[in-house]
C-alpha cells in the first residue's frame, strides 16, 4: 500500500508539541492571518504521508484526521501526485465553459458511475462543499419550480450565506453573519443516543413528526428538496436510526421533492462503502461530495438524474475555477487509489479495529455515553458519569494529552463533546493502535 512521500510510519517525539521552530512560525501565523481561523494542533506541518504528519520541529505525530476526511488515500498518493505533476506540465488552467479538457469529463463519468443507482446520471463540478451544497439546492429549486428546503438538527452544509442558514450549529459557523436565506426549514433529526422516544420505535416516531412537520408547517408541494447527510458530520457522527433516510425517500418520492445527499465528508470509501447512501440502499436524486474526492485538492461535484441536470438553462451552473485540470487529475489518481487498493475493504477492517477498542474503552470509562459510526469514521460522545450531560472538560482534556503523546484528533458535535475518528484509509494498523491505545491512556487520566 502507498503512504505518499514514503515517511517512516512511526510516532516519534523529538520535542514537546508544540516545538521550538513550531512556537516562532505560529507567532508569524498569528501576526499574517486572520484571528478568526482556528488551529486544531499548534505545530507547522512540513510534510506528511500514509498516516503521520511530520512538523517543523521533526516529530513525526500519528494523524487520525486525515484533513476532515479528505486524504482519504493519504497524504500526496502516488498516484495523485503523478497526475497532478503531468497535468501541471501540459496546462494549468483554461476554465472549462471557455475551453473544456478531458479531465472534468473523465472525473464526471466516474461519478455517474461510481454514485448510487443504475439510472442514467450526469455531473457538475465545483471547488468546495459548500458550493456543491449551493448549487444541489440551485438546481433543485430550479427542476421542481418551489423553494423550500427541509435540512436537519445537527447537520452542517457550509459556511457560505445559503448553506449557513442550512447549518444548525451557531458557533462558530453563524454567529453575527446574519441574515440568512429564507425558506430553509429545520426538522428534528433521528438521532438514537438522545431520543426521548428511543425504545426501538425511535425511528418511526422521528420520522412520523418530520412527515407531520412538513405537511403542515411547509406543504409538501412546496419542498424543492430534502438534503441531509447520511451521517452527520460536525454534528457528531450521527448515524441514524435504520429506516429513516430510506423513510424520508421514500416521502421524497411519493411528493415531487428531490432527495439530496451531503456525502461531503461521508463519500469515498469512507464509511465502508464508496458513499454511505449505500448501508441502506438509498439512490439519492442528487448527491453532493468534495473533501476525499481529490487527494487534497480543492473539488467538488453534484452529481444526479440526467433529467434533474439537465433542466438548468444554458451557463446557469459555473464558475471559474470548478473542475480545475489540477484536481481533477488529483481526482482520477484518487479514485483510482480507492479502487485499485481496495480501500472500501480497508475501511471496514480499520472501522472494525476501532469500534473493538472504542468498545473496550467504554466499558472501562463511564464518561464515555456513546459509540457510533460506520468504517473508518467513528466517534465517542463524551458525557459526566452517569448521565448524557455533555462533558467538554474531559474532551479537551483529552485532546490536549494525545496531541502532546503525538496523537492529532478532532472534535465534533453540537454540544462540543465527541471526539471523531478519520485516520487516513492508508494507515498501517501499528500506527492505528498505538493512536487507539494513547486515546485509551487519554480517557483514563480525562
């Protein structure tokens, strides 16, 4: 398996983190850039493969984040830089609605192929998430002629004006940047550690207030789209209850609103299947992806029924810079990766090795409420003993042990209280343990 520039796959701490040179570089950082970006990890990255960043300073730090889940196929894969380096080469941009070029076309007839279902599909490619997001409601709107959209509690779409006001979580994505787009509304969502109706009927009971919500606080024939992500991302790896999504498709279809899957941080390959619409068969009218689409450039698409796509008028979708040739060769070497290497496979046998130890580590630690997740993005909901009271001490608390063992995790959740999992799908499994068993010694002093 590839690991990129071919970094020795170890943790090794040569400094405290952070280090000395790291320490002069953030204060740089902090004189040149905005106040208002955050720093999961005080340390200056100098390069980073398979599943370890390396820093300034030469410590070599496991990386269970994988950039929010967009090096899924690690840090500067092989084949990903290949590409990128031949297409650097012969041209590196000539916008594609003035001149087209090959690669847009090849990365969306991957997505055709590669999305859920069998029906005929067509894409469009974009930068970000939020803007594929933007552009899935853009297109719906204009396929169904209505306006409204249904999105979910604890889901996150983006930070741009639309997609803000499509993001349940104030801080730090909305604070003072209103007002936001009309005609947005927000449902309950399904989700199984805190419903109050949670006796093996919660699915139906959530669903069955959603359906009632829409009917009679929007109309139905007034949604141009459902969107929600398979899992919640930010909202803290919230997996469903089984039967929801397929229930809320199934509502979708039954009344002229299309179903729109965020799979921005749940696509390729990494929940065990190549998106997670699949766990329940589940064929979206149009999905949105980005994040591990490219290797680590900036890409995204929408991607859905031919008939959807193509009812947009002429230039009424663009832009600039989408489907740059850079990432879109970036984007065939890592889809290649995912499939050449079996990384689908990989995830579920990482997920595995995670879920076990999240498992162990539950039984042991009482401020552990919950573990969730599918392949290889899995969380913890940490909680004070003995109750679901969101406990965020102990997540910095242990956020901040493990970055000082060499450890790099994330946080998630609306109550500031999950830590999630997203190691890079090429990581070796020493390097994944060693990573699960700091977690542990963090748990434990947390």
């Amino acid at each position: 398996m590839t690991t990129g520039p071919h970094i020795p796959q170890e943790r090794k701490l040569v400094t405290a983190i952070p280090g000395p040179k790291s320490q002069e570089l953030i204060k740089r950082r902090s004189d040149a850039v905005s106040a208002a970006l955050g720093m999961a990890i005080p340390v200056v990255v100098e390069k980073a493969g398979g599943g370890v960043i390396v820093d300034v300073d030469g410590n070599s730090i496991i990386d269970m984040g994988a950039g929010i889940a967009v090096v899924n196929v690690g840090n500067s894969a092989d084949r990903v830089v290949k590409n990128v380096q031949e297409q650097v080469s012969a041209f590196t941009h000539t916008c594609f609605m003035i001149a087209p070029y090959m690669g847009y076309i090849e990365v969306c007839e991957a997505l055709n192929r590669l999305t859920p279902g069998t029906h005929k599909k067509k894409s469009a490619l974009f930068n970000s998430g939020a803007e594929a997001v933007e552009n899935a409601v853009k297109i719906a709107r204009n396929f169904t002629k209505r306006q409204a959209v249904v999105v979910f509690e604890h889901g996150y779409h983006g930070r741009t004006n639309l997609t803000m006001a499509m993001t349940a979580k104030n801080m730090p994505y909305k604070e003072g940047f209103g007002p936001f787009t009309p005609e947005v509304y927000r449902m309950p969502m399904a989700y199984p550690y805190r419903c109050d109706s949670c006796s093996g009927s919660c699915k139906q009971s959530v669903l069955e207030t959603v359906l009632h919500k829409i009917e009679k606080e929007i109309g139905a024939h007034n949604v141009a789209c459902i969107v929600i992500e398979p899992i919640m991302g930010e909202g803290g790896f919230i997996v469903p209850c089984e039967g929801f999504l397929p229930g809320l498709a199934k509502f979708c279809s039954e009344n002229g609103i299309l179903f729109v899957a965020d799979e921005v941080q749940t696509g390729f390959a990494r929940t065990g299947a190549m998106f997670a619409s699949e766990h329940e068969g589940i064929v979206p009218d149009l999905i949105t992806t980005a994040k591990g689409i490219a290797g680590g450039l900036p890409l995204a698409a929408v991607t859905g029924r031919a008939d959807v796509m193509d009812a947009v008028h002429l230039s009424g979708l663009g832009g600039t810079y989408g489907g740059s040739p850079i990432a879109c060769a970036a984007a065939l070497g890592a889809i290649a990766t995912i499939e050449e290497e079996k990384l689908v496979d990989r995830a579920n046998v990482i997920g595995k090795i995670m879920t076990d130890a999240l498992h162990e580590m539950k039984q042991k630690y009482p401020i552990i409420g919950d573990v969730r997740g599918r392949g290889a993005m899995q969380a913890i909901e940490l909680v004070l003993p003995g109750t679901k009271e969101p406990n965020s001490a102990a997540l910095a608390s242990a956020i901040k042990y493990c970055q000082q063992k060499g450890v790099l995790i994330l946080s998630a959740g609306t109550y500031g209280n999950v830590i999630r999992l997203l190691p890079p799908l090429v990581m070796p499994e020493h390097l994944l343990k060693e990573a699960l068993e700091i977690l542990d010694e963090a748990l434990a002093q947390a």
